[in-house]
C-alpha cells in the first residue's frame, strides 16, 4: 500500500490550554515564547484517518523488521505518527524499537495471571529506552542541518541513560555531542558511554540544577541543540513503544501496563500512543496503568492517594533505583493527564522489595536492572493486594539492560546492599575437583525428573 | 504459505569421512560411540528442496516480520533449517536473532568501502551471539524431557557468554543448570549473570581444563545434558546469522564478511550458513571471509602463513579479548575447511590496534567489545593493505555487547591498558559552572556549521 498521496503534517503546540500557540518542528524551540509552557508535537489527526485503522495495522506489521531503512527501525515503522515531514535521508537510526516482547509464562502461571510479557527496552543500541526518542530528536537536527538551520551541536544535562544516547546517536550523524555534569558526583563508569562515543563532557563544580541552568543557557543561543527531556520532539519517538506491544500481542490490549516513573515523561509517551491507537481506531479500549515508583523518590505516589487533588514535589532519598530518583518530575502534570484517563493507579517500592522483585524475575530467566525490579515489585504487590486480578494480562516495561548494572547485580547477590534482606541471593559454591565432588552438592540439590 | 505438506527431518553425523554413523537428535550423545569424533547435525537436503529458493526466501521474510511465537525468534523463523523436528510448545525463546545491521556508513566512506555493516549480535537477551545457539539446545533438552527422555540438568564449563546464556534459557524453561569454573581465577562478576539466573555455580580447584574433564565425566551419566560447544546444536542456531546478514542486505551476499576467533565454532557455523544457501539456491556466490585472531592467541594465523599445511596448537597469552584467548581451539578442522572453501584469509590484531580500532567505531555511535575490536583491526588493516579493495562491501560481526565491558572501556579512556598507545581516549574536562566557563572550552573545539 503506498501512501503517499496523503500529506500528513505534525507541529508544536503550546500545552497551556489558555494559549495554544503553534510552531514549525524546524523552529528551535522547546517551550512557548509566549507563555513560557512546554511544547507538544501535534499531529494533524484528520489527515491521519484518511487512512484506515485495518490499513494503518497491516502497513505496521508489513514494515515491522522490514530489512530496508528506515523501517528496520521500530520508530521509523510508524514514520507519519512520529516526524511525517523528515526526509529519510536524514534519519538516524540504529535500530531502535523492535525489542521483544519476553514472555514470561512461567512467572505469569506461579502469579496467576493469564499472561505477563515483558517489553525488553533495554535490549537496545545504547541499552536503554531513551533511543526510541533521541533518534527522533537527532534525525530532526540533522534534516535541519541539511535545511540550513545553523546548528553547531546538541547538548544535554545528565548522567546516564540520556548522555549515552545523545552521544551514540550525534556521532552516528556526525554531530558534535556536549554533555554537561556534575563534578565528583558522577563517576567515569556512569559516563564511559558518552566518552566513548567522542562526547565533549564537561564536569562543572556545581549540582545536577546547576548543570541544567547552564545547559538552557548554552542553547538559548540556537546554535546549540538542547536535547533534554523538555524536548518534546523525544515523547513522539518513546510513544511508539504502545504500538509496537499491542502489535506484538496481536493488536490485543493488555489489562494492564507496569512502568517505572521518575521524571515522568515515559508513562506521558506510552499514554500518547495508546490514545492515538484509539483515536485513530485501532484498539477499542485503554489498559489500565500502574506507574511504580521506587519508596524514596514517591512524589507522584502521595499525590495519588489523595485522589492527585494536588502533587507537591519533594526531595528524593538516594535509590537503587538511581535513573527515577527524582523529587519533582518535569512531566508530571501530563503524567496525572495519563493516569486519570487510564484509570490508573500509583504503587511503591522499597530498596527490599524493588531488589527481591528484579532478583524473583531473574529466575525466570531475565535479567532485570533496579528499575525494571521497581515495576516488579509494584505488580507483586499488586497482584497480592488484588487489585490485579487473577486471569488478567499484564505488560512490565523494561526500561533499561541489566547489563548496565553489575555492581547492584553483584551486592545482591553478596549480600551486601545495605539495610536490606537479600532473599533470592545465589552464591557461588566451593567444590573438590572431581566427579564426586560435583555429585556431593548435587546429590543435594537436584531430584530426578 | 504452508509448508506443512512437506517432511522435513535431521540427524546427527559422525564429522569422520571415513565412518559417518548416525544418531537420532533426540538422543544424549556429544561425540562417534564408534570412532570418537565429534558429530554434524545433517539436513535431508532433498526434502528442503522441495521448497524452491524464492518461496524460502518469501517465507524467511514474512516470519521475519512476525510478532508471533515462535518467529519472533530469528532462529525459530528458520526452524525447518535449524531443528525441523521440534515441536513449538517445546521452543524456549527470548527473542534471539533479528539483531540489527548496523549501516557504519560514515566509516565506510572514510575507508573507500561501498558498505560497512556491523552485525549486532550483542545486542540480545543475554549480550552475545551465544543465545543463538543455546535457545536450539535448551529447546531440544526441553523436548526430549517432554518425551521422556530422563534429563535432569544442563551444565557447561564455561567463565563467560556461554555459561550466561545456558543459564538463561535453562531458567526460562524450568531447567536446572550447572556451570563449572575454575576456582580463584574467574571474578563474580564474570559469573553474575550465570548467580543471577539461579545456576548451581561450582568453583573447582583446577583450571579450565581440569573442569572440561570434570563437566565431560558428569555427562557422561546422561541424566545431566552437557551444553559445551561440542555440542554440535548449538552449530544450527549460530547458522542462521548467514541467513539473517544476506536477508536483511535484500538477500545480496557481501564482498567480505569479518568475524573474530578463538575456539573457531562461530566462523564454521557462518560457513555452513552460507552453504547451506549457496546450495538450496538462495544465493549464487560465497562471501570471503576475514577471521580475525587476537595477535596473543593465533594458532590459526601461524597455520594459514603456510596454507593450512598443518596446525600446531599455541599457548594463547592474556588479551583484552578474553573470549577469544584459546590455544586450541575445538573447531579447528571446520574452521580451516569453511576458510578454504570461502577463500578467506586469516588476520590478527595487537592489543594496541585491537583497542584502538573499537574505539574508532565508537566515534561513529557503535560501542564495541574488544573482540569487536579485533574484527575492526583486522579489517582497518586489510583495507589499508589492499586486501579488502576500494569500493567492496563488508559486514563486520560484532560478537557481545560493549556493556559486559566497562573495565575495558575505562582502562582505554583513562589510559590505563599496559603497555599501548591509547591513541583515541577522550576524557572529561572540568569547567566552571556557568556559560562562560561552556564556551572558553566550545570556542576552541567547534566550528561553525
């Protein structure tokens, strides 16, 4: 099916709803001129339902895993819902989205439930779930390079997941990358990405704030690309992953969805895609939404248990749970939009129970980092306090590869995480070189089939 | 298309000319019980030509494109190639296959080459291409307990990728697995994935040799399946790389394709691939190949200098490619019969030029393993050389995701690796925390657009 005779077009919106001023997606902007709100990429849904949700779906699923670019891409799959301006020769991809939806059965079957998948995020270029909306943020860049908007570089302040796939996906464009830190508080090993990638990495003696103070100065001046989550051009590229999970369930809707919340901007993504879905008629229904935040950074939890009547941001304690520790998430009025459409709720985690819950997964054959555990947890207690019902389905959102988190692998399973009970700790075991050595443990541990 | 009418059956075979007795797959036998070689599994090719190449083809890229179980597996789409008689309520999938080929393509123009593409086979469940192999044994282990078969473990002797992914997949199919590792000479962390998936972790006094013996003794009781890489269903699952490469180039065979080694099971199972296409007709020529060896462990560089005349087994000295740090490896005589029949050369890199080369690739977004590093070496100084012609295609295979690697990232970046010239470090400056500060360090390293 070929579609372009229609013409799709998308540009910002201002969020405030009293001002609703609009801008082209090749203007360097990030928050209204006007009255200072964040922006939203808006698609012209008219132009979009010329086209048929039975069209709209077997054109996905024909260019799902396509081997051509740029559909090889599970973003660029679903280029008119995302950028339908950008010109593909200026896509960057490095074959984000299309990540597998890891069917944890056994696990749904000891919970249970009537399924449980897990939406693997962080088996990703960069390991983690921020390349779905950076390749769309760098592509845009690049096509207004080519367009002769004077861009230098892009720029962001962070300390991890971000940083990686700025850096990964700039130098694939050939784009300088800055990223601006805080010194003696991030270590090389959080930063090994980005340096890696060529990154001008800048250590600045001051806090995270600090940092971002001066990187929205930096890109005041327009010749420098801000790439933080303020950018909403990344949600358009993140909202893909509810297409992509119903698509992979056969275009059925789970019950629900589980996913981590620090900064919010992820659950506002994935609330985007669905809303879009059903807009646009391809599903007849919304899944429920339990947003799980780790016990020591929970602003959004005490909002919701007083009904979100107000949300009041607070001062995050350390976690394991080290991306979602956060006090005052930047999308949190969109977030609460999301959950209350959803019919969504807000659970918590403890250091304990976000370790065990990543530990319990892991004997299912995954291979969780802490906030994936986050989302476990809160499912458990969910399915333990019935409010996730037996005989019911359910999506966990990976965020990130545990891979990216040995040292927390490590002092689990060596007992060493401060304050907590390490239930599921493995160790390994001493045992005599030889057959009868072997046998000695195993006699103790194994039964005949 | 349905390609139900057909039988399709496979077997395993003695790899000796001279008496190529056969077993059932279903069977628990790793070597000849007659002459003691190692065993092939064997195709009815007849009854896959059946299926003419353009209805292969045609069927490989629909199930490609497939969010359904089993195809969502890149191995399992394939599965009348790989394991025809497995039934699919037996098939242990985490989504193995279908990595992404990475379009190096500015690199590729810097080196004069019409195409670089890296293989991403790190980018997986469980970080490395092993899961390509292991998903095939888990399977068919799963199958025969289904039969009856009485099986009551997995178990290798393994420091690395390999006990990571048996582990893994046992956990996911309810299998216990047993990993054996020398004592005091193998970190946890080496181990921590193997602990977190709830292996029974052994550590023998002896080296690696010492727990081969032991794991081969333990085996031999039959009730305890041994997953090492003489076993040779791993072989079928790693094939389906060569399928997976000419697919998603839209079934064009590459001028060269770049693969490290070290124990050499990775290089025959392309080749068979290859092969294997070549003679059901999907492709009509055979791509080179560079085997690219760590300089400190390259017996099969020292027997390829005198045309394969003979091989001598070395003493492989410490390399930051750890994986490949083998003397002796298995698959030697595969190895050196694909290299021969493919008109492939072998090559090697130094630690200096093996850390320098990943890091290149970094600089344009990838994030390689060292023994990625070893492939780009290899390659760098093939095209420098004239081997590799101006113009000609290439595939690199990247065997395991740069996240296992941290301590190797930071050593380059910090300059601290023995002994080598980090040429393309790059470090984090500190400034001072405010705009000017950003741009006394910007104005002396960007340009204006």
């Amino acid at each position: 099916m070929s579609l372009t005779k229609y013409q799709f077009r998308a540009q910002f919106r201002c969020t405030n709803e009293s001002c609703r001023k609009t801008y082209p997606l090749h203007q360097v902007i990030y928050s209204c001129d006007s009255c200072g709100e964040l922006l939203n990429v808006e698609h012209d849904i008219d132009s979009l339902k010329q086209v048929s949700a039975k069209e709209w779906k077997s054109e996905f699923e024909s260019r799902f895993r396509s081997s051509q670019f740029p559909n090889a891409s599970g973003v660029w799959g679903k280029k008119e819902w995302v950028l339908p301006g950008i010109s593909d020769e200026n896509i960057i991809t490095s074959g984000e989205g299309t990540s597998h939806l890891y069917d944890a059965s056994r696990l749904a079957k000891d919970l249970g439930l009537a399924s449980l998948h897990v939406k693997q995020c962080g088996v990703s270029h960069t390991g983690s779930f921020k390349d779905l909306g950076m390749t769309v943020l760098v592509s845009q860049v690049n096509q207004m390079i080519s367009d002769g908007v004077p861009i230098q570089a892009v720029a962001c302040a962070s300390t991890g997941d971000t940083s990686a796939a700025l850096a990964s996906y700039a130098a694939k464009a050939g784009i300088p990358s800055i990223i601006l830190l805080p010194a003696n508080k991030v270590s090389t090993a959080q930063l090994i990405q980005p340096v890696s990638n060529g990154a001008l990495v800048l250590a600045l003696e001051t806090d995270f704030d600090g940092c971002m103070a001066v990187v929205k100065e930096l890109t005041k001046e327009k010749s420098i690309y801000l790439a933080n989550s303020m950018n909403s051009l990344r949600i358009e590229g993140q909202k893909t992953i509810s297409v992509e999970i119903t698509q992979q369930l056969g275009w059925k809707v789970p019950d629900w969805i589980v996913i981590p919340g620090g900064n919010l901007g992820n659950v506002s993504a994935l609330g985007m895609g669905f809303e879009m879905m059903y807009e646009l008629g391809l599903i007849d229904k919304l899944p429920r939404i339990i947003l799980a935040q780790a016990k020591n950074a929970s602003p959004l939890y005490e909002s919701f248990k007083k009904g979100f009547a107000d949300f009041s941001p607070v001062t995050a304690e350390k976690t394991l749970a080290s991306a979602i520790q956060i006090g005052d998430p930047v999308s949190v009025k969109k977030a609460i939009r999301v959950l209350k459409k959803f019919n969504g709720i807000v659970e918590v985690a403890t250091e304990e129970e976000l370790a065990n819950a990543a530990a319990r997964g892991d004997l299912y054959g995954l291979y969780n980092d802490p906030h994936t555990g986050v989302a476990l947890a809160a499912l458990l207690k969910s399915v333990e306090s019935g409010v996730v019902g037996k005989g019911e389905s359910v999506v966990v959102i990976s965020t990130a590869n545990g891979l990216k988190f040995t040292e927390f692998k490590l002092a689990f399973h060596e007992g060493k995480i401060p304050n907590i009970d390490e239930k599921l700790k493995n160790r390994i075991q001493s045992c005599k070189p030889n057959l009868s050595g072997v046998m000695e443990i195993l006699g103790k541990q194994l039964k005949k089939p």
